[in-house]
C-alpha cells in the first residue's frame, strides 16, 4: 500500500493537468463588421490578463481561454465587446462607433492602450461615418464640428490666410500643435500669418492636402508631448491614419451651395457652390496581411461674398473732369502733366469752378491741397461780399455713378470664401516580408490647389489707382497655387524581442502668387496688369528610429520605448519679377537709392509700388535658410496593479540654430473601479521658432481699419530690429498638468471622460505692431524706403501667456427594438487663454514709448478671444434600417472684434448651429444622402457702425466662429463595391 501511494498521487496529477488542459482550450472564431466583412487587426484580450492575439487578414483568430473567461474585442472605430466563453468557437459582429469612441490610439506608445485607459485624453474620429452622414468634406471643417477644442474657419481679405485655413488646439495657436500621419511627423505649411486674423504670426500644417477619403481615423490627443514627440506638440497631437481596406471601391459625390437670406451681396439665393468626388480603392499583396490603398479626389468651390454695397466717397471732382475727357477720346494720362489747360478745358466741360487758377498746385492750393477728407476735393465757400467763409466737401460721387451708369455695390469686395478648385492622390501602402511580422511599409501624397481671392478694392479718388488704366478703379485679385510633396518609407520587425522600427518622411509645401486684375501706380501707363509676385517654399525631411517592448512578466506589464530623430529643414523666400515689387520715379526709373522720388499723382500725393492687394518678392527678400537637429527620447510605462499606471518620457533636442531642450512628462492613471478611471499628467515642452518665423520679409499692404499702410516685415536679425531693441527669437517653452476621469456605464452604454487642463507658455512669439519711423530721414527711415514700406513689424518673443480649460465627452449608444440604433455623443470646450505678467519689451521701446506697439491690443485679442472659447457639440446618429438621420447641433461660444481701438472691441454673442441630414441606402452598394450645414442660416452679430468700414465688413472678417456663409445644402451619392 505504501508503494501503490505515491502512484496514486501521481495518476491523480495526470488527470489534474489533464483537466486543466481541457478547460484551457483553443478558441477559435471570425470577427466581421456591421457589413459582414472580415476585419483583420482587432484586438482578442482574455479580460483580466494579458493574453491576447489579432485577427488575421481573414478575421480569424485563436487563443487560449477556459469556459467561463471573458474575451474582450477592440478595434478602431468600433464598439468594445466583451463575449463569454462557452465552447471552443465564439464568432462576433463589430458594431461600427461614432467619434470619441475607446480605441487604441496616440499619446502612448503602449500598443495594447485604449482611449479611456490612457492617462491622457484622446478623442477617436472615425472620418468614414462623418463623411457619409455629415456636410463636411474637408479634414479642417470636419473637426471643426466634431473634435471638442479644436477650431478652425475660412478667413477673408487676407492675402494667402485666405487659402489655408489656420487651426487652433486648446485655444493656442497654428503652430503648436503637432501632426503627423500613421504616427510620423507631418511638414508644415510655407506660408506664414501675417495679415489680420486669428494665429497671425504663426506657421500651421495643410490639413486640407490631405483628403479625407484617405483617412481611416483621426486620433486627437489633447495634452501635451513634446517630451514624446518633440516641438510644436505644446497644445497636442494629432493623429491621421490612413485607410488599409482592400478589395472595396468607395466612390463619393457631394455637391452643395450656400442657400442664405444673406446670399448674392445679401440680396438673398444660391451661390457658393460646391463639388467634391472621392475614390478608394485597396489591393491585397501577398497572403500575409499586406495592402496597397489608393485615394484620389477633385473639389471645388465657388467664392461667394457677404458684402452689401459700399457705403463711402468713390469719385472726387477731379474724376469728373476724367469723365469728360475720356468722353472727347483724350488721353488720360496728359492730365496728370504740369500742363493745367487741358484739366482746366474738361473742368469747364463739367461745369466745375477753377477758381481762376492757372497751375494744379493753385488750384489744389485753392481746394485746400491737403486733400484730406476721404479723398475728395474741396471747395471754398464765399459769401454775397465775396469773402471766403470756410471750406467744405465736395461728394461728387452720386453723380458720377448716375452718369456712368454704376451703383454703389459695383465697388464691393469679395467678403466671404475664397475660390479654390484642386485634387490630392494619397498611396498608403504595407508589404510583410516574413510570418514574424516585418515587413516594409510607405505613404505617400501629393497636392495641387489653386485659389483665387481679392482685396480691397481700390477706388478711383485714390492714388493708389492710376485711372487712365482703370476708370472706375478695380478689384486686385490674389491667386495662388499650393502644391504640396510627401513620402515615407519605413520597415519595422522584431528583434530579439524588440520591435523596431526605422522610417524616413520628406515633404515638401510650396505657395506662389500670381496677382491679376491689378496695377503697379508707381510704374503708371508701363504697367502690366498681372504680376508673378513669387513666393515661398518649405521642405523637412525626418529620419526615426523607435524601439519598444512590452514586457509583461514584469510588474502587471512594463513597456519600453526609446529612440533617435534627425531632421532637416530648409525655407525659402521666392523672388518675383521687378514690376511686381518695385516702386518708380515719376520718368519710369526704378527706385535704388533714398534720394530718388517715387512717382505722384494729379494732387501730388506718392503712388505707391509694387502690385496692388499683395507687392511681390524682391532679390533683397529672397533668401534660402536650412537647420538641422537631432534628438533622443526614452520612455516608460508600467501597470504597476492591475489599477495602477504610471509613465515617463524624457526628450532631449538639439537645433544647429539656436540650441538645446530637454522635456520631461510624468502621467499616471488610477483605475478607481472595474468603470472608473482617474488619470492625470504633468510635463513640460516646447515650440522652436519656425524657420519662416526667424527668416520671413516682406512687405505687404495691411488695412488698418480700412486705412491702407505699407508693412515691411524685417528679420530679427536685420538693421532695422537692432535699431529698435529687438532680440533675436528664442523657442518658447511651456509647462502644462492635466487631471481628469474616464467612467464606463456599461448598463447605460454610457462613456464619460472629463479633463481639466492648465498651459502656462513663456516667451510666446508674436507678430508685433507697426513701428513708423520718424519721418526725419532716419536711417529706419531710409531702411522703410528701401522695402517700400511705410512701417515695420517683427517676430518676437515678446509675452508670457496661460491657458487653461475644461474638456467633457459623453458618449452613448442604445438598440430601439430589434432594427434600430441611437448613437450620440455630446462633448464641450471651456478654455480661456490670457497674457500674464508685462510685456517684454527693450529699454530702446520702453524709452521711446513703443511698448503698446510691440504687444498692440488687437494681437491681444487674436491671442485671447477672437475664436471661441466655449463649444458645445451634441451629435446624433439614428439607423432603422435602410435609413439614417444625423442630427447635430454645435453651441459656438462668443468672441470679441481685433482692434487696436478698445472702445470698439465688440463682443459677438454665442450661437447656436444646427446639422441635419437624411441617408437612404438603396442597395448594399449604393447611398443617397442629402443634408444641411447651418439648418437654419444662423449668422453671427452683425458689427457695430464703428466697426462696418462704411459697409465692408458687416460681419466681423477678423474675429470668426463660424464662418459668414449662413444656410449649406447638400447631396451625397456613395457607391461602394466590396
């Protein structure tokens, strides 16, 4: 007996592994889409565990797990779902989620991290359902209605502003949000802000080059990592990924206009209209998971105005007299010679009083030559004795629009949106080498867009207008041509257990100007009336290198990331030809030297230079700067329980231009309950000025509360800054901590995550005021000549600021019987950004007084209100069958009026915004979708007179919510073969 025991043990052992055997079976099963379509990728976990594995290309996969265990399901853009185990098979139907659902996402280098597991807050857009139910076709719009803080609006009369649109995070600026597509850093735009809207000063990223048809989800992460990422990543991150679907045709048409009240110079109707046509289609390669993905798209849209009719002086008697002489066939140009008989005979002719003068200079003498009263001559008035009494206007305007056969609203503006027609073509492409899973991976894009805008119009009483050429003045137009260049190649694989992964990304953005419809005054009658102004160029080249592992045998899991970057960047100032930038004398000399005198006109007031609305580059702006800088990071992020996260990044720069940094971030998160998650983070990072923003000159004309002055932009290197005590740029940095929750209520199928944020940023850079020099033949004096300009502005690290806000984001989703499905989302932004402490100015400013210019208050206001700082977003999606309704509606908080002149810094109310469209799907194949942007033609509060610029601008164009278009309708036809 004592010998047959441990035989026994030993027998009942056996069985004991043998059982456990048996409950640790292989489950295998298919996870397919709401469309029965395999999706590879997903996420199989055992809940509890780290166990986990992806379905394979087929949708297919197999894991080891015990009846009773529980399988959780996770996949981009799709609803979570945990399956019991009961068998040896478990087959799952994804159901395809709205935005901010829980995803794997940016933000952590973890791969297996969600959105509600991260200690920072992410929001997951899936662009494919926004883009079949919502209005919205471009990539800035979109998240303009979708993405909580993130805002971004079409600007007008704003040079090249008015082709790309900036975009702000957080309520901070263009240029401090980092992007990057399928995790890869994302070149910049070539142009700079420096005319009058909100981000003026900063360089932001094209979003709009990429179509959206490309993109399979958006990841925005909304705290800061630039101790993860490197620079521009201060307000946050976002993250494009590109679509990998194969086998599957998606092709959409959507066509639109604005149908507003305010419509056709606000006569009411159609205008604005719209097309966009998008193709993806994707071909598997090999049998290992690899794809190529192809998008192509065409859009246009037709520029449309919101301006009613101009209200101002247009003709003054000196024009009369043009009238009359152009009547008799004469030569106009002969009027403006010191031979006063032919001004004197046409006078006559006119009925007009020269008062017996026999010069201009007497007769502009007699009318009070200063000529100041809005560009219209003057008369004297004389009592019954013949005694001069005093002078007055002459508002000779209503008659010459009487018999020129004009009306007032002949001489609008475009104040609206801009025309642009283009087309992008983006490869997405991924080719597995092994069973391991290396493979070799490329992206690629390229963009061409063509724009087309106008300025102010120039009037025909104004010098700026040389009339022999343009009677009636004219309307100088801005067109542009915006092509932009990228490509990554990348492989990635395993290496003793590391994943590597090593990657090279080019891109490359140009924006050249042509300007029609225009006149260089100075150059009068030799004048060509199209100019080749140049432009820019901006070229960045990033070589990555990124390891990691997750070990998870080691605490609850520990994951490991570090890496290498290079990168190399290059801008470059275009010059353009000479008529377009140079200014003349009076004989048709081109203006070298001080002591030259620029032509005049008739009243001897200086023509002005260069081509109207936009004065193009000269050989003295062109330029071609380069940097470089490398950087190493390293990062940690370890489940120390199963409640308990924390991560480290550390980030160290060094730029060939200015120097190094290095950044920190610490974030943790607590895993209150089995639903509830409290997480926080703390960090600090920078932004290093753009190379447009330390190399940038020009000069540009820049209306002032409709006054016209030349600005030169000079370097902070040149002359002209050392004069006034302006230091060279240096990066800011910031320092930024975030605290926030995440709760599941799964019987709800509710999601809620709220995160409050703080920024403090030091030594911001900002585009400064408008320094004027003396007028005592100065050497800035002599400095603003030689550009052309009439004043000066600067780049500069000239403000400390704070920002701080509240993100909310409520997700929720319920069956209506058997066929029918709710999915809704409500999310809100509360922010306020603010200047703190004073303003650094130099001892040079503050002595002479120029402090209010270096910091003036209307770049107080772009800074701090002129986008809104409250949005609330309440999106509804409802499906019973073949059909849909998307409903949705977006609170848009109040903003203030950009202007110098405090007593007319108006504040626009908030607004309401509402969404609606209806989808019909005829057939698996095919949708029908027709809709509404702005449902009930909302427009913002109309300006206040001091603000109108005599019936320009009766919306604000400086300060936007969003936009001036009023009612968008819409259609949509989707066609997709799989």
């Amino acid at each position: 007996m004592i010998k047959l025991l441990p035989i026994k043990w030993i027998m009942f052992l056996m069985l004991f592994v043998a059982s456990g055997e048996l409950l640790a079976q292989e489950v295998s099963g298919t996870v397919i889409d709401d469309s029965s379509q395999p999706l590879p990728g997903v996420s199989v976990v055992v809940k509890g565990t780290t166990s986990g594995t992806i379905t394979d290309f087929d949708g297919n996969f197999s894991i080891s797990a015990n009846n009773g265990d529980v399988l959780v399901f996770s996949y981009v853009g799709f609803e979570t779902q945990e399956i019991v185990v009961d068998g040896n098979t478990v087959n799952v139907t994804m159901q395809s989620g709205v935005a901010l659902a829980e995803v794997v996402l940016v933000g952590s280098r973890n791969p297996s991290r969600t959105a509600v597991d991260t200690p920072v807050p992410v929001d997951v857009i899936n662009i494919s359902e926004l883009t079949s139910q919502g209005p919205q076709v471009n990539l800035n719009q979109i998240l303009n209605f979708v993405a909580p803080s993130f805002t971004s609006n079409t600007q007008t009369i704003s040079d090249g502003t008015d082709h790309i649109d900036p975009a702000s995070l957080r309520g901070l600026g263009p240029d401090q949000v980092l992007v990057l597509i399928n995790g890869k850093r994302r070149h910049n735009s070539s142009l700079v802000n420096v005319n009058g809207t909100f981000g003026r000063g900063s360089v932001g990223t094209d979003l709009n080059a990429i179509p959206s048809g490309a993109i399979k989800r958006l990841e925005v992460l909304r705290d800061g990592a630039a101790a993860q990422y490197g620079s521009d990543a201060i307000a946050g991150v976002i993250n494009i990924v590109l679509n990998d679907n194969v086998n599957e045709l998606t092709f959409n048409v959507t066509t639109g206009a604005f149908f507003s009240e305010n419509a056709n110079e606000q006569t009411g109707g159609v205008d604005g209209e719209t097309v966009n046509v998008s193709v993806n289609y994707g071909l598997p390669i090999g049998d290992n998971g690899g794809y190529i993905n192809f998008t192509g798209d065409f859009d246009f849209r037709e520029h449309y105005s919101r301006m009613k009719e101009w209200e101002g002086t247009i003709f003054n008697l000196y024009n009369t007299i043009e009238r009359f002489a152009e009547n008799d066939d004469y030569d106009l140009s002969k009027l403006l010679d010191d031979d006063f008989d032919d001004v004197e005979k046409y006078a006559i002719a006119a009925g007009i009083n020269v008062n017996g003068a026999t010069s201009k200079e007497d007769w502009i003498g007699i009318n009070d030559g200063a000529n100041s009263v809005a560009g219209v001559l003057t008369e004297l008035t004389i009592n019954s004795d013949g005694e001069v009494t005093g002078v007055r206007p002459i508002d000779n305007t209503a008659v010459e629009l009487a018999s020129r056969g004009l009306v007032r609203s002949d001489f609008n503006m475009r104040v609206g949106q801009s025309e642009l027609r283009g087309g992008r073509f983006f490869g997405n492409m991924s080719i597995p080498l092994d069973d391991s899973g290396t493979e070799i991976y490329s992206f690629a894009g390229v963009s061409s867009r063509k724009g087309n805008s106008a300025g102010f119009y120039r009037l025909p009483n104004q010098s700026r207008t040389y009339t022999p050429a343009y009677m009636n003045g004219f309307l100088p137009e801005i067109n542009s041509t915006i092509t932009d260049k990228s490509l990554a190649v990348g492989i990635k694989g395993m290496v003793n257990g590391w994943h590597v992964d090593l990657s090279n990304t080019w891109g490359k953005n140009a924006f050249l100007y042509t300007i029609g419809n225009t006149f260089n005054a100075s150059l009068q009658k030799a004048s060509p009336t199209f100019f080749d102004a140049g432009g820019f160029n901006f070229m960045q080249n990033t070589v990555n290198l990124d390891i990691n592992q997750f070990f998870d045998d080691t605490l609850s899991g520990i994951n490991i990331a570090f890496g290498a970057e290079y990168r190399l960047e290059n801008y470059e100032i275009v010059a353009g030809e000479e008529a377009s930038y140079g200014q003349y004398t009076q004989e048709g000399e081109l203006i070298t030297l001080p002591t030259q005198s620029p032509a005049v006109d008739f009243f001897e007031r200086t023509r002005p230079g260069g081509s109207q609305v936009f004065p193009g580059f000269s050989p003295a702006n062109e330029l071609s700067r380069g940097r470089n800088s490398i950087a190493a990071y390293f990062d940690l992020e370890a489940d120390f329980s199963e409640t308990f996260l924390a991560s480290f990044a550390t980030r160290f720069e060094d730029y060939s231009d200015f120097g190094s940094t290095i950044n920190f971030k610490l974030a943790t998160r607590i895993k209150a309950s089995e639903n509830v998650n409290i997480r926080a983070a703390l960090n600090t990072g920078f932004r290093a000025p753009s190379l447009h923003q330390l190399n940038f000159n020009s000069t540009s004309t820049i209306f002032q509360d409709g006054i016209p002055v030349e600005v030169g932009t000079f370097s902070n290197d040149s002359r002209a800054a050392k004069l006034l005590g302006i230091p060279q740029l240096k990066e800011e940095t910031s320092q930024s901590i975030s605290l926030g929750f995440t709760a599941k209520m799964p019987e709800a199928n509710l999601t809620v995550t709220v995160d409050g944020y703080f920024v403090a940023i030091d030594d911001r850079v900002v585009y400064t005021g408008q320094f004027r020099g003396p007028g005592t033949g100065s050497e800035l004096d002599n400095l603003l000549s030689q550009a052309n300009a009439s004043a000066a502005s600067f780049f500069a690290n000239a403000i400390d600021t704070e920002s701080k806000g509240l993100d909310i984001v409520l997700t929720h989703k319920t069956n209506i019987g058997t066929n029918s499905q709710l999915k809704s989302d409500l999310s809100g932004t509360f922010s306020k950004t603010k200047r703190v402490g004073d303003i650094k100015a130099s001892r040079v400013l503050e002595d002479a007084g120029l402090v209010g210019t270096y910091f003036p208050e209307d770049s107080r206001i772009y800074l701090e209100e002129a986008v809104p700082r409250t949005k609330v977003n309440l999106t509804n999606s409802f499906t019973s069958g073949n059909f849909n309704v998307f409903l949705r509606n977006v609170w848009f908080g109040e903003v203030s009026e950009a202007t110098t002149n405090v007593d007319n810094q108006q504040v626009y109310g908030s607004k309401l915004v509402t969404d609606l469209s209806f989808g019909y799907k005829a057939s698996e194949s095919l949708t029908f979708t027709i809709g509404a942007n702005n449902l009930f033609d909302v427009f913002p509060d109309r300006t206040i007179e001091a603000n109108r610029s005599s019936g320009r601008f009766d919306w604000s164009r400086r300060s936007q919510q969003f936009g001036v278009g009023g009612r968008f309708l819409f259609a949509r036809l989707s066609f997709k073969l799989k």
